[in-house]
C-alpha cells in the first residue's frame, strides 16, 4: 500500500530545457544572456564582452557544479562551451 501512496497525478511545471549550438563566435552565449536572470556556468572563455552574471572559469570536470534543484530557482542556469579537461 506504500507504493501506491506515493502516485502523483497532474501536470508539473518546469523550466524549458534549451540547447544552443554553434560554431565559435556565433552568438550563443549573447543569446543565452537576453534570458530573464541568466547566470553562466563558464567551461571555457568568451564572455568577456557580453554583460553578464557569471561564476568563474573552471577548468577541471570535478569542480563544476549546478545549483541544486529548487534554490536560487529564478536564475536561468547556462553552461558555455562542451568541453573541461
């Protein structure tokens, strides 16, 4: 009877899940950054122009972190490039 006390019926709202893909240069991060609250994630360089909230460069796989679900839940979250060594 446990099981069946945890069904969950209706809708549940949540952020679109978007991705932008380009070449280098092409306005990816630009666009990202006309989001309401944009924060970046940054993997590699490139946001020295664009006006923005960003945390700084990582560059290790391991140290890159995400919020986690529920807190700070008005910051639109992006990561920029695809690649940490």
């Amino acid at each position: 009877m446990e099981l069946l006390s945890q069904v969950q019926a209706g809708k549940t709202r949540m952020p679109p899940r978007i991705m932008v893909y380009g070449i280098e240069g092409i306005g990816e991060s630009l666009l990202a950054s006309k989001t309401p609250k944009p924060i970046f994630v940054q993997t590699e360089d490139g946001l020295g122009e664009i006006d923005c909230h960003k945390f700084p460069l990582e560059k290790k796989t391991n140290t890159v972190a995400v919020p986690a679900k529920g807190t700070e839940s008005d910051w639109t979250v992006w990561h920029t490039g695809d690649t940490c060594t």
